[in-house]
C-alpha cells in the first residue's frame, strides 16, 4: 500500500482555507480519505469470475457486471452479486455465529449480545406487511434497546444481525448516563456496528475453506465498504460543489445538478463505469434534501470504527477493555477525547489511513483467491 501523504497534506490545507458550507474540519476528512484512496485504488482490474461474470475493481468503486464479456460497466449494473452462492443459514446457527464473535472478544460483551436473542429484544422474521430495513431502537433510560431486521439467511443478514447488535451493545453500555449523554452523534454512532460486523466478518471468513464462496464473502465486504466510504465522499463532494455553486451563482437548474453529479461520479468510477443516464440520479438520495451534509459521517465513522479495529487486531487483549469504555461514554465526549481512550489521536490523517489499508488488505486477498481460482 502506497499513501501520496504530500498530496493529503496539500489538499487538507487547501481545503482548510476555503469557506465552506459543512463543518471544515469534516470537509478535511473527506479529501484525506478520497486522497488516499486515490493512491490506494488508482487502477482499474478486471477479474472474470467461474460463471461468465466479471468482477471490475475500479478507481474506488469495486463494482460488478453480469455481463458475460469484457466490457464497460453500467451504472446500473454496479452492486450486482458476484455469487450464485444461495445457501441458507438458519437463525439459530446465525445466533450462534454472532454472539461467538462477539464473545471471543468480550464475555461481557458476548453476554449482552446473547441477551438480546435470550430476551426477545429481536423482531427479525420477514412477515406479511412489515417494514423492510434494519435498525436498532435505543430509546429512554430504563427501556432496553430494540433490534429490528427482516432476516433472510444469506449472509448479508448475518452481518447484519451483527450490525444492529453492535449498536445493542453500545446502546446497552451507554446507558446509565442517562438520556442525555447516552446517545452518539452520528460520527460515532456507528461504531460498534461497524466493529460488530468486522468481528463477525472475521469468524465468517475463518469458518470458510471454499476459496470461492471466501472470494464471496470478500467481495461483499469491498462492495459495502466502498459503497460507505467512497461513494459517500464522492456524494459529499457533489453537496459541497452544489451548495457552494448555488451560494455563488444562484438558483441552479436541475441540468446543471445533474452536471455537477456526473463530475462528482466520474471522479469516483475513473473510466471504469459508463454513466450514460446517470445525470438525475442524485434526485434519489433522500439525504441531500432532507439532511444536507450528512453522507460524510458514513464515511467518517465506517473509517473510524475500521481503525479501532485494526488496533485491536495488533494490540489484541489490552484493547478490549478501553473500547469497551468507549461504548461506556456514549455521546459524552467528542470523538477526539473517545479516540483518546483506545490510543488513536484524530487529528493524524493516518488514522484514516488506517481503515482504508484495512479495505486494501481485503481486495488483495480478494484478487489473491482471484487469481487461485484461475479467474484474475
Ligand atoms: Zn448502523
């Protein structure tokens, strides 16, 4: 892995002098982390897969085509499954796999997690007529949390369990502060989820020997990792211009929206992905209306629950009962003074750094099983 942390520096300081319409400091972020993921994912690769498929891993974007020759990528193509894998797990092996991650971590955390299934604080059946998605529901002192998902057995939901799980056990820990304290603004809000699933990942991963359905399971994982860190920096990228045009120039027509969109996306894909038709999908992200400035915290807090992880994974033992005090502190502190307590300091961009080497180590062990199976 090769970080251009001149070119970081440089756009971090440029950055830092414009006047912006979202927090600075969070603008900053996004650069340090599209900088480097510009060093880290700077060329396109293309690996067909055993079924006629192929798996482009492009500037930033990991997508894939059900095309059956090489070719460019449609926008609508991207996120389709590289797998024909269907099997099943059923909920009960699903329960065990997920509060054994969470154990092999942390009794008390394993505990608190086994209570959730124990206790019936899970509605995770698909049923006629509910609600689709996922969430977790921390609600008031002295109520406990809910867990909301529609399971289905593939994967995914299993790290999805482990998702929602994880911010059971931050919502469960933070508790006793009380309402106002307990809970997280969103950069660090996704903290435990983000480690929860990173957890699970790994026992998914070390339980499979089938280097395809590995292959599998680690694209999945490069595909939710980008689609939360670097599409989201790209639609950050695509907020600032908009608002800053419209702060400039005044209203804008829906064209040149659309416009600044394609920049913004085709920065993102390179020259990997055609997004002919593409101009007016930025009309479908709820975000940009509804919470302006909001899509960099995905980014933000994927990364930096990826680099207490990585920590974790070299320090091991001694890490366990500071990031559980993390939890313990909720929203009580900013997350400058929360990163304190597991030994990262914020304010070094290498700490961003860190998460995305952790994405890089995945797509080289992706395009190392690729080229096993014979399909790099
Ligand atoms: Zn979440």
């Amino acid at each position: 892995m090769v970080h251009d942390d001149n070119a970081v520096t440089r756009l971090a300081a440029a950055v830092s002098r414009m006047p912006t319409w979202a927090y600075r400091s969070m603008v900053r972020v996004m650069v340090e982390c599209r900088a480097s993921s510009f060093a880290s994912f700077g060329t396109s690769r293309l690996m067909p897969s055993d079924d006629g498929k192929y798996v482009l891993w492009a500037a930033g974007s990991g997508v894939v085509s059900s095309s059956t020759s090489l070719r460019l990528l449609s926008a609508s193509t991207l996120s389709a499954p590289v797998s024909s894998d269907t099997r099943k797990v059923p909920w009960d092996d699903a329960r065990r796999i997920v509060v054994d991650a969470y154990s092999e971590f942390s009794d008390e955390a394993g505990a608190i997690v086994a209570r959730f299934f124990d206790d019936n604080w899970i509605d995770g059946p698909v049923r006629p007529d509910k609600r689709t998605g996922a969430f977790c529901a921390t609600t008031v002192p002295g109520v406990h949390p809910y867990v909301l998902m529609n399971y289905t057995g593939d994967r995914r939901s299993i790290l999805t369990l482990a998702h929602e799980l994880g911010h059971g056990l931050h919502g469960v820990l933070a508790q006793p502060l009380g309402l106002f304290n307990s809970s997280t603004p969103l950069t660090t809000a996704e903290t435990a989820s983000v480690f929860g699933e990173a957890l699970t990942f790994e026992l998914l991963l070390a339980n499979e020997d089938d280097p395809r359905r590995r292959l599998d399971l680690l694209t999945g994982r490069i595909e939710d990792a980008i689609a939360t860190t670097f599409r989201q920096i790209a639609m950050n990228r695509f907020e600032h211009a908009v608002h800053t045009e419209r702060r400039d120039q005044g209203e804008l027509s829906p064209e040149r929206i659309g416009e600044l969109w394609l920049e913004a996306q085709n920065a993102l894909f390179a020259d990997s992905v055609s997004t002919e038709g593409y101009m007016p999908w930025w009309s479908y992200i709820p975000h940009f209306t509804g919470t302006p400035g909001y899509v960099y915290a995905y980014a933000y807090g994927y990364l930096f629950s990826l680099a207490i992880y990585r920590r974790y994974l070299s320090e091991g033992e001694t890490m366990v009962e500071p990031y559980l005090d993390l939890l313990r502190a909720g929203g009580s502190r900013s997350p400058e003074e929360l990163a304190q307590l597991v030994g990262l300091d914020l304010t070094d961009p290498a700490i961003w750094a860190s998460g995305i080497d952790a994405l890089a180590e995945e797509l080289d062990e992706a395009e190392r099983l690729a080229g096993e199976l014979g399909l790099g």
